[in-house]
C-alpha cells in the first residue's frame, strides 16, 4: 500500500504525499501490526512464534 501511494505521489508531483507516508508507514507498524502481533501470540502462543520464526514480517527476510 505504501509503495502504491509512493508511485501514485510521484506521478502526481504529490509533494506533501511523499512526505507524509514516512509518519504514515510507523503509525500502521506501531498502531497495527505490532498490536495484531501481540494478539496473535497471546491467541495461539508458540504456534505463532514458530510461524513468525518461519515467515519474514513484511515480505522480505530480516
């Protein structure tokens, strides 16, 4: 999502757009998906963890 609206910012000379996806890309971590993380292991314990040791965060392995 961050990307399609860092591609949309720039086509549309969006200035202020690209600007604001940087606060907008560590509210959705912190607010989001830290938050749904916690629930997660809460909800399904060491499952979870196996899965999160198993599955790269967004993507990308790190």
């Amino acid at each position: 999502m961050i990307l399609i609206a860092a591609g949309l910012a720039i086509a549309l000379a969006s200035d202020w757009t690209l600007v604001l996806l940087a606060p907008a890309a560590i509210v959705l971590h912190r607010g989001v998906v830290l938050r749904e993380e916690q629930y997660l292991a809460a909800k399904f314990g060491e499952d979870y963890h196996q899965y999160l040791a198993q599955v790269p965060r967004y993507g990308w392995p790190g």
